[in-house]
C-alpha cells in the first residue's frame, strides 16, 4: 500500500471528519493491508443532492484517491421507505416512479465525484431496489428480520426521540428501514466483499446493525465510520439559505449562488469548511489561517473556499461563470456591462425574471421583489425601501407607498432599453427584463 493508504484515517481525522468509528486499531490496520471496498448510501428524498450530502461524497473520493474502491449506493428502495434517523415527524410517502427517478439523477450527480474508469480502483454505483425489489416480505421476515431485536431497535436515541415526542411516534414502516439498511451492508459484503460504511453520524445505529447483519449472515468482519453532520458556529443549520436547501444540481442552485453562499461562510467556520468541502492540504489550510491572522483585514479563506468548492461541483466552466457574474455586481460599475454582457450573466445563472406578461402598473415593487425571491416578504422589501437599500441599475430607490413596479420599468430606465438589475442590500442580485 501506498504511504496515502497508511495516512488515510490520520487524515480524516486531522480534518475533523471521523465522527464515529468501530475497532479503530483493526479498521486502521484493516485499510492500510490492502485494497479495500466501501460504501455509503444516499436516498433519493429529492431529485438533486444538496451540501449535506457533500461531506460523504467527499470521503468516498478521498477513500478512492488512497487506493480503496468506493461504492455509491442510491437507495431506490430505501427512499420509498424514508429514515427516520433524527427526524421529528413521518416523512411523506412517494411513488414509486418519481423515486426513480430521482434515483436516476442522483446516480449522476454521484458520478461526479468518483472515477468509475482510468484508474486501478474504479467505483461503482448500485440501487438496493435490485436486491429488495424482488423479495417477498416472508422471506425478508425469515432472512433479514429474525437477526435484529425489537428491544435493541427500540433502544436507538433516533427511535426514542421519536417515540418519546408527543404525538409523534412512529411508524412500522419507519420502523423497519434499519433492517433494509442492514440489509444492503451484507448484500454488498456477499457481492462485492465491501468491508466499510461511510455515513452520518446520524447513521450510526443503522450501520451498527449491518456490521451485525453482515456477522451473522456472512460470519464476516466489517467496520463502521461516520462523518460528523456539519453544522455552524452560531448554532444555524448548515446548507440553508432564506430561499432553501443548497442544491448541487445547476438548475435548483445556480453556479453564482452556491459561489455567493461559500463567499458568506463566517469567519468562525471558514478554516473548518476548508478542511471538511476541499482536497487543499492541512498544512496549506492552516497557513492561510495564519496569513489571515497576521493581515488583520478581510480574510482571505472564504474567496479560496468559494473557488475551490464550487470548481469541485461545477468544474472549471462553472466556476468561471460564478466568477464572471461576481465581478461583474460587485465591481459597482453595472453601467459598463454591454447586452452581451447582460445576456451571458442572464445564462451563467444570475437569478433573472421575465416581466413579459406582467400588469406592472397594478404590482407594488414589494410583492415584485418579494416573488422574485429577494427577501422573504413584502415588509422586508419595504424596509429595504426605507432604508434606501434598493438600487435598480445602480440608483437608490426610496419608498412611496403609492410606487407601482411600473414606475421603475420602463424603457427609459432600462439598461438597453430591457435589462434591470436590482440589488437589495449588499449581497441579494435579480435581473428583470422586459
């Protein structure tokens, strides 16, 4: 093995990314005595994986890059069940033709991360629907049910915070996906010899379970590590903005604002996102954080985050286009774009609307803006407003209760006779064209 082999877990941990492992000296040995298999799921509860999901990709590349192969596994039939690891109600149910095809878009986003060709240890992708679909629930019960014990399951923090919520509870079918989850463990211990699960810490029972499942079936050892769920120095949840999840997927979150999100990482979290969303060394991370230090001015991680996080997602033509747009809002010199500029900015995925069809003259600015996505409600643009802190091409709009949206659009404003660009605040960007 190779010296990035032996230094994979000292890695990991110098990146604060082990939040939970099984037999830590064992597993040590285990991965750094040969070519290993491991695997970490992820349901498709969506038709796009979103940051949350980022950390377990990440790890199974870098398991990849030290020699291992990785395993995706994209849970047709677990995401028709929904986990209940954490979570305080019941999710809903959906059919089964839309979770495959969410299934079939995660498997290419997945793809994104692991090399599947060109390399001595190419990955894989797998769907649990290929093991489950076909089993009837007698033989799951006398397979699969009879190794876990109600009492151990019900013991579960998950399970008990569940059932301890008042009104809350918990379903059988909920109930149950810890033996599905078991079960993919051991099937993929049986067909791929895969010995290790990545997953949240959030997973740790259900991994437990398959490491048991996996003894008992297949009267083999396998490990467990998981990865801590990121969460934010002032205690918010990680990944989420005022409009929603943080989506890896283009089309739900454009290249410009998964870079902008990356650009607002606090000063607190900046180096550990640093260690946890790039492949950058430790020791160049952690000279950076002396640099900033010793600067005293405006850090530099968050710009060197933003780069490398969204190059990784998006690639190069992603990231040049979150680039393109950024210099060109925040340069403040908006007037000197062209139309062609106008239009690039418009297609590298700045948020834009169409006014076309829009009574302008019966549409207060505030419900525009609102609906345009650049604050929450009507009174938070309205406050803007009062506080001068709406520019449309670059000039200060104030409040008048009685300003309709087509006192601000018209040809004569217009960049072009057509384009608006709108800045609410110091951050919030929207084009409207006519």
């Amino acid at each position: 093995m190779t010296q990035q082999n032996l230094d994979l877990l000292a890695d990991l941990q110098a990146r604060g990314l082990i939040a939970q492992m099984t037999a830590e000296e064992e597993l040590r040995a285990h991965l750094s005595s040969g070519r290993r298999t491991l695997y970490c799921g992820f349901d498709p509860t969506a038709d796009s994986l979103h940051l949350g999901h980022l950390v377990p990709l990440l790890v199974l590349k870098r398991c990849q890059d030290a020699g291992h192969n990785p395993i995706a596994l994209v849970g047709g039939a677990t995401g028709m069940i929904g986990d209940p690891s954490f979570k305080a109600a019941e999710r809903s149910l959906n059919t089964s033709d839309i979770v495959a095809s969410w299934a079939d878009k995660i498997k290419g986003q997945v793809s994104q991360f692991v090399a599947f060709e060109g390399v001595d240890n190419p990955a894989r992708v797998v769907n649990n629907l290929d093991w489950t679909g076909n089993m009837n629930v007698i033989d799951f019960l006398r397979e699969i049910g009879k190794h876990f014990s109600v009492n151990a399951m019900i013991n579960k923090e998950s399970v008990q915070q569940r059932l301890n919520r008042e009104g809350a509870g918990i379903s059988f079918t909920e109930f149950s996906y810890a033996l599905l989850q078991g079960m993919d463990f051991a099937e993929l211990n049986r067909l791929y010899d895969c010995t290790l699960q990545v997953g949240g810490s959030d997973q740790w029972g259900n991994i437990v379970g398959g490491i048991d499942l996996s003894r008992r079936q297949n009267q083999s050892q396998t490990f467990g590590l998981t990865v801590p769920l990121v969460t934010k120095s002032d205690g918010t949840k990680f990944g989420k903005t005022e409009s929603g999840a943080v989506w890896l997927d283009p089309t739900k979150t454009s290249q410009y604002s998964f870079y902008q999100f990356w650009l607002g990482t606090a000063d607190a979290d900046v180096y550990k996102f640093l260690k946890y969303f790039t492949f950058m060394s430790i020791e160049d991370i952690d000279a950076i954080e002396k640099a900033d230090q010793e600067n005293g001015g405006k850090p530099q991680a968050q710009a060197v985050l933003a780069h490398e996080a969204t190059r990784l997602v998006h690639g190069e033509e992603g990231l040049a286009a979150a680039e393109r747009i950024t210099q060109a809002l925040f340069s403040g010199e908006t007037d000197k774009l062209s139309e062609q500029d106008l239009e690039q900015i418009q297609l590298d995925g700045l948020p834009s609307s169409s006014l076309e069809g829009i009574n302008l003259a019966e549409t207060p600015m505030t419900s525009l803006l609102a609906d345009a996505g650049l604050a929450a409600s009507g009174k938070q643009v309205k406050d803007a407003l009062q506080r001068n802190s709406v520019f449309v091409n670059g000039v200060a709009k104030g409040m008048d209760d009685n300003m309709s949206a087509a006192d601000i659009f018209t040809t004569q404003n217009g960049y072009y006779g057509k384009y608006f660009l709108v800045k609410l605040g110091k951050k919030k960007h929207h084009l409207f064209a006519l």
